[in-house]
C-alpha cells in the first residue's frame, strides 16, 4: 500500500484518500493553501457521481456562507445534486474552470477537479478518521445504491 494515501473498499472499487487532506463528513476533501482551503469531492463521492455533466453555482464569488449551505448544483450520470458547504466561511471562490467542462471533478477530483476555496477555520476528519466513518455508513450507503437501481 502505498504510504501517501488510505484505501476504503467500495465493493470491488479502491476508493483513494491522499493523506496530505483533511476531510468533511459531506465528503469532501479539505487541503490548506495560504489563509484560503480548497475543498472538493473524495473519491467515494465521485464514485457515487460517477460522470458530472453540469455544474452550475448559485453564490456569488466572495461571499460569506454558512455551514451545509446550498452553493451550486450538480448534474451527474446517478443524480442532479445541491452543493453545499460543509463548513462556515468568508469570501467563497469558485473553480471556475469546471463551469465550461466539469469532466474535471471525475479525471482529477484532488487536483484540477478541485470545487471551491473558503476562509474559515474548518472542523474536518483526518484520513483515517474519514476512512473509519466510510466504514460505519458504508452498509446503508449500499442500501441506498440498490434502492436506485431497482
């Protein structure tokens, strides 16, 4: 295994989390750059998603925004989606990037496929503890993915 990220069995599926995060229960990644965090889907979301084909955002650049806030919209090949926040912040930025072509967020969800910056002071999981909760929800997650299916 390799050292630089922790593994989470979706079925058949390895779900990949970089420990160089941190993570939300919202399943987001979290990552500090300067004063500003990037924040953006984990692997266990986008493989839930599977291919997004729209992305839309429904908050002004630089606003203020509260937790589990509504921000955006998601359109993807499972589900059309809110996007909220999983933390509180100050003077939201958006990948802008992704509104032409938001392939990205499933090609390269730690990197270019990241979502949107806040300034906050956010309350996350470290990888393993994320890790650790995948494993307590994962049984009725699987539930609910048959539930779609049927």
């Amino acid at each position: 295994m390799n050292p630089s990220e922790l593994i989470f069995m979706m079925g058949s599926y390895q779900a990949r989390f970089p420990v160089d995060r941190l993570y939300a229960a919202n399943h987001m990644w979290v990552q500090q750059e300067g004063e500003r965090f990037r924040f953006g889907f984990t692997a266990y979301s986008v493989r839930l998603l599977q291919d997004v084909y729209f992305l839309e955002w429904n908050v002004d650049p630089g606003s203020a925004v509260s937790a589990k806030q509504t921000i955006g919209e998601i359109e993807s090949s499972k589900a059309v989606s809110n996007l909220t926040t999983p933390v509180e912040g100050t003077d939201i930025l958006f990948n802008e990037d992704l509104l032409a072509d938001p392939s990205a967020i499933s090609d390269d969800a730690y990197g270019s496929g990241w979502l949107f910056s806040l300034k906050c002071a956010p309350q996350v999981m470290t990888p393993q503890e994320y890790v650790d909760h995948l494993a307590s929800i994962w049984e009725e997650t699987q539930r609910m993915i048959k539930g779609q299916i049927q």
